[in-house]
C-alpha cells in the first residue's frame, strides 16, 4: 500500500512550517529545497511532505546556529553540488541572538551646534 503525500503551494508551505515565503523562495534559490512539480497552465510550484519535513530539519539546525553551507553539506550527506559556496574554513562566529539585534537602544550621534 502506498502512502498519498500532501500538496502545498508556496503559502500552505510557509503556513506549516512557520517559514516566511521569502526564506521559502531564498532555499529554493539556493538548492535547500526542490519543488515537488510546478502547473503547466498557472506555473504554481508543488510541494510535498517531503519538503516539510526538510523545513523542519532547517529550523532545527538553524536553531544548533549552524550556517546554510553546514546545513546543505548535512542535507546532501557531506556531498553533492551545492548552491552555496564557503567562502573559508574557518567557522563562523555565534550568531548574536534576535533580541540582541532587534529592540536595544539606537544611539544617535550627537551634531554640534552650529556656530552663530
């Protein structure tokens, strides 16, 4: 007996899986996702439950703060071509976490006066 997967398009992906259609269309840029198949007559891409589940893979090791290269090279087991190339070998630093980067106090740069 075989198993019949879901279908998605672009936004029920992005709904179940918490992604942003932007980040959706980025991974399928850069080859962390495929499309499943794509409508002749409208050009909509398909995606099945494949490709969630592979979502949630990302979201996991994007949470261990592993970067798109570590992630593809674990995805594609350590091989493969790949969309994104490392630009060393050096690791990179610890991503700074959202609350960091978002919501600290914005200083401003203090203008003198200007002279009468």
């Amino acid at each position: 007996m075989q198993l019949v997967s879901n279908i998605y398009l672009i936004k029920d992906l992005s709904r179940r899986s918490g992604h942003s259609i932007h980040t959706l269309k980025f991974y399928l840029k850069i080859g962390l996702i495929r499309e499943s198949g794509r409508s002749p007559e409208t050009r909509f891409r398909y995606f099945d439950d494949t490709t969630l589940a592979t979502l949630s893979q990302i979201r996991a090791l994007r949470k261990q703060r592993k970067s798109l290269v570590e992630i593809q090279h674990l995805l594609n087991g350590h091989g493969g071509s790949s969309g994104l190339t490392a630009q060393s070998s050096a690791p990179l630093p610890p991503r700074p976490d959202i609350g960091q980067r978002r919501g600290g106090p914005v200083s401003t740069p203090q203008v003198p006066a200007p002279e009468p």
